[in-house]
C-alpha cells in the first residue's frame, strides 16, 4: 500500500489518514503545528495540507532524514517549539475523544487506552494512582494500558532526547523518553474514554475505517 505513497496518506473512510490527528491537536486548541516526515513524499504532505489555513492552523514542514525513532522526530521541533511545552501527536492514530490541555503545566503527559494485543504497543503499568513503568512491545505485558501516540511534554524535552542512548532498532525510543520523566516522579496520565486506534498494520487500517464509518453514519 505504501510502495509509491506514504502510509498517513492513505484514506481512512472519507478523509486521508493524517486529517484525523491533525483535526484532534486543532480542536484541542493547538494551531502552530510543525509536521515531521520522511524525504520521500514530504512534498505530498504539503501539496495536500498547504498552510493549514483549511483547518484553522498555520502548518510548519520539517524532514527527518533518517528513520532514528519517534524521539529523534520530536528532537527536530526544538528551534519550533521556542522555549514552549509541547503535544506530539502520531500521524497513525485515531482518537474519539477531544482534549484539553489546558491542566498540563510541566512533566509530560501520556494518554492510555486499554487494548487486546497490548504487546503490539508501549504498555503502562500503573500502581496507586500513578505510572510505574512503561515497557516497548514487550512480549508478556503487565497491563492491557497501550500507551497512545499522542503525548505531552514540557521544555526539558528537547534536553532529555540529548541524553538519550540508540537502541537495539536503531532508533531513538520514545518509551524511553517517557521513563526519563517517569524516574523523576513527572509522568501525569489519563486513561481515553472513547475509542482508539493507530492504523499500522492491514488489521488496524481495517478496524480504523470500520470505526470511523460507524460513527459518520450514527450522526446521520
């Protein structure tokens, strides 16, 4: 499917992939957003979204040469985040629920669904309250917590992706990000209500449009 285009390109019922996170961080009341792609089809992504003009936002490009992991993405974002907490929102996911920022102050934020193939996903441990752990696709989760691809961080960010170490992917983790907040006590969590879905694989993709089909047709 994404031999000639990329993958949050493709369309999920009536609108491409990437409408959907866009659309969410816009409602939430984000409108200076910088988007973060691979050199091979950056020129589609703002062929398609221009400005951000259509959708109340004012749009920023960004290449990432090299696939180095989520982290690494976030990382090119620093001279654009001028100082400023951040939200980083993957292209691959499908949120119900609308957020509001506006309680986030400093740490980070992650945002839980609980799922059935949680090994597919960073998953969350939780005890008393609070984040104890976050494990990268583990083969035995603790929880059915998959930690989403939407994510909350304050300007220490860009600081702690510095001291980050590559993994054995080759890539710079982002559950590993998170563990360095969640060490100094500064990880905050909220569990999603609606449904939630990323559309990495042919069975999500599927799911993703199913979902989305289901709830056009109920406000009809």
């Amino acid at each position: 499917l994404t031999k000639v285009t990329n993958k949050h390109l493709l369309p999920v019922y009536n609108k491409p992939m990437i409408y959907y996170p866009l659309e969410a961080i816009v409602d939430a009341g984000i409108k200076e957003i910088m988007l973060v792609s691979g050199p091979e089809h950056s020129g589609h992504f703002s062929k398609l979204l221009g400005s951000g003009e259509e959708f109340g936002a004012r749009l920023t490009y960004k290449v990432q040469d090299k696939s180095l992991g989520i982290a690494h993405a976030i990382s090119l974002a620093e001279d654009f985040a001028k100082g400023e907490k951040i939200a980083a929102i993957l292209g691959d996911n499908i949120f119900e629920d609308r957020f509001n920022f506006d309680d986030f102050y400093d740490g980070a934020k992650i945002f839980l669904k609980e799922v059935e193939n949680a090994s597919r996903f960073g998953v969350a441990e939780i005890a008393n309250g609070r984040v104890i752990g976050i494990e990268e696709k583990p083969s035995k989760p603790k929880t059915n917590y998959a930690v989403t691809g939407l994510y909350l961080y304050d300007n220490t960010v860009f600081d702690r992706i510095r001291n980050l170490k590559i993994s054995a992917r080759g890539e710079y983790e982002v559950t590993d990000l998170n563990n360095s907040y969640l060490k100094e006590g500064r990880m905050k969590y909220e569990i999603l209500k609606g449904f939630w879905t990323d559309a990495g694989t042919f069975d999500s993709l599927l799911r993703a449009n199913i979902l989305i089909s289901e709830k056009a047709k109920q406000k009809k």
